[in-house]
C-alpha cells in the first residue's frame, strides 16, 4: 500500500512502503471500502457477469506501482497483474488473461504434433549465444555475413508460417468433416471431450489416407508400365521412353 507520511518530529527516513496487504484477504473485505464492480464478460467462450475490483498497489519485488485486478468468475477467483495503467477497462484484460489457454494449446500443436520447432535452419557467419546465459552478461550477436544471415532467418519465419497454415487446414477439415475423419483415423480416445476431432486424430487420418493412396498407386497398371520401361532402358534398349 502507500506509505504513510513521516510526522514532523519522527526520526529515520521516511517508509518506502506502506502496510502489507494480502490480495486473497481482498475477495472477502467488500465491507472495508473496496467496491467490487459488476459487469458481462466473455469468459474462456461463456458470457456471465463477473464482479471485479482495480488496485494500483506499490509492489516490493519490482520496487514500483503495478496495477492489480481482482477477479471473480464462474471458474473462480483470479488475480492479474499489469504494468499497463492506460487499459480503459479491466474487462479488455480479463479476457485477454483467458484467451491464453487457447495460444498455449495453439503453441502446443505446432510444437509437439506437427513439429513446428524442429526447424534445422543455422548461420555459420551469426555469433553463437548460450541458451543458459550468465546473469547480466551481454548476448548481443554479431554477423559477418548479414545477407545470408538475413535468408536463414527468413527461412525460420516461413517454416513456422507454412506450420501454422497446416494447423488451419486441419482444423478447417475437422469442423468441415468430423465424421470421416474420426472413421478414417481407426484410433482409441480414452475421453471425447467434443464432436469436433483434434489436430492429432485429423493427421492421423490424412496420414492414413496418403498411406493407402500409395499402396493403391504402387498397383496401378501405370505404375507397373512406367517401371518396366525403366528396366528396359537400364538394359541398354534404344526405347526413348524416359519416366
């Protein structure tokens, strides 16, 4: 909290910081000149009305004024806290705080299902940097080559971008076709938590169906000629026919 003046005869320095609150203690003092607020909010996809309470409080660890937004909801009691004091309402962050679930499992698809990360893109000319870096040192990087610097970078940033556009058409083909894809996936889920199929079980399926695609294709009549043409010409035939 604020700190209290020093009186006029008091000894010492004056107190950088006031007493110390308990924001959990906040939720349950409505009495004690700390108005919640009513409003409608779209939380985690639901609208409901929520009760919230806006306090710009002296924080000790980062030894300035932060913004602290006290929260009640359906789900529960949440606190967010903000260095941002030009939000025009407390709602925008609110909902911003709850759309994080739906970035960190985005995030978690391009990662681990489809191998977003796995990029194998590096510069011989960048300076190397530690992925555990010393406390306070220094980690700028330098290049002796910025052109080829700037592809590699690039190449990076276009890998994820096509990564990010395979997510969309798997969840495009989920919404479009639920039903054929989960006949064509042939995979067990211990709980279906929604008629839509995940990521996962739409790839599993497309990778099903490329499979058999390819073992349809390896019979085919067209198949069969392009391949004799090929050991026909590997034998020294004049047959021009190139596959």
């Amino acid at each position: 909290m604020t700190p209290p003046k020093k009186k006029q005869n008091q000894r010492g320095r004056r107190k950088k910081y006031g007493k110390k609150l308990k924001l959990k203690t906040l939720f349950d003092s409505k009495a004690k000149g700390h108005a919640f607020e009513k409003t409608r909010a779209n939380i985690y996809d639901k609208d409901e009305t929520i009760h919230y309470l806006i306090l710009d409080l002296l924080c000790k660890p980062v030894k300035s004024k932060l913004r602290f937004i006290l929260v009640e909801t359906s789900r529960g009691r949440i606190v967010l806290m903000t260095s941002d004091f030009n939000l025009d309402a407390a709602v925008t962050a609110i909902q911003l705080c709850c759309r994080r679930v739906t970035i960190e499992t985005l995030f978690d698809t391009l990662k681990n299902t489809l191998g977003g990360m796995h990029y194998h893109f590096w510069s011989l000319y960048l300076s190397p940097a530690s992925r555990r870096p010393k406390k306070e040192k220094d980690q700028n990087q330098s290049s002796s080559n910025l052109t080829e610097t700037k592809n590699t970078l690039a190449a990076i940033e276009k890998f994820v971008n096509v990564q990010l556009l395979v997510v969309g058409m798997l969840q495009l083909i989920a919404k479009q076709f639920p039903k054929e894809v989960k006949k064509k996936a042939h995979c067990w889920l211990r709980t279906v938590s929604s008629n839509t199929p995940s990521e996962f079980v739409t790839r599993t399926a497309l990778a099903n169906m490329l499979k058999n695609n390819l073992n349809g294709f390896a019979k085919s009549w067209i198949t069969h000629l392009i391949q004799k043409m090929q050991k026909t010409r590997k034998n020294g035939s004049k047959n021009k026919f190139v596959a």
